[in-house]
C-alpha cells in the first residue's frame, strides 16, 4: 500500500491572525501549524477572499506596505485556493449563518482539502470536509 500523501488543509484566516497579532491562549498551536505548512509537513491553502480580508486587516492595523510584505511572506508557503463562480454559486447552497464560512467550506472541497482547520467549527455545520481545530490537526500527526 502507497504511503498516504501529506495532508491538505485549507485554513481559516483565523489562525493566520492568531499567528500576526500573538493572539493568545491561540499563538503557539497555531504558530505549530503554519510552521507544519512552512516545513513542508503539510500542504495548506487559504482561499483567495481570504488574502483580500487579511491585506485589509494588516494595512487597517499597521500600513499598506506591512501588509504587502507579509502577504507576500505567506504566500512563500501557503497556496490560494481558487474562489470562482462555481465557489460562489455553490457557496450560496449553502445553509450557514455566515456566508463567508460557506464560501470557505466550498473552496475546501473545491481544494480537496482533508481537513478546514479553523478555531470556530460550530460556524461550519453541515461540514462537507471534516473540521478540525488547530489542537485536534496536531493530534492527527
């Protein structure tokens, strides 16, 4: 039997701004995580409308350069998953409270994500990709 592949994981913007603004009691499981996707241990993606939202976030907090420069770190190891027409479209089938969650679970199983990681797995009810927080991935390993 072939050695499974690394896992495949889209994550939740929330652990990437648990890792830039050390939020706590947060910081080190996720830190652990982006560094798995840094290492190579696994593969991760964020989707596209996520990289908009953070660019946003970071110039808000600090400046349109500090964003473009993290930005642009991240994506030295982190793929953008693709947010198309269908992701949208699909998304909106979708019985979530927040769009933008269905939006995420959709570019998931678009990715062919193993796992979404995120802090808030009450917010992705149905799942169609199993849910884990940051903690539980790191218990898979």
């Amino acid at each position: 039997m072939a050695a499974k592949s690394k896992s495949r994981l889209l994550i939740d913007i929330n652990i990437v701004l648990d890792v830039l603004q050390k939020r706590e009691p947060f910081y080190k499981t996720s830190a652990h995580l982006l560094s798995l996707v840094e290492t190579g241990r696994v593969e991760g993606y964020l989707a596209a409308h996520s990289v908009t939202i953070l660019f946003y976030l970071i110039r808000k907090d600090k400046s349109a350069s500090q964003a473009r420069a993290t930005l642009t770190s991240l994506l030295q190891f982190i793929k953008v998953a693709p947010v198309d027409q269908s992701t949208i479209e699909q998304a909106l089938n979708l019985d979530y409270r927040d769009y933008e969650d269905a939006v995420q679970m959709i570019s998931a199983l678009q990715t062919q994500a193993d796992y979404l990681v995120t802090r808030n797995i009450k917010d992705y009810q149905p799942p169609l990709v199993p849910v884990l927080q940051p903690v539980d991935f790191l218990a898979t390993l």
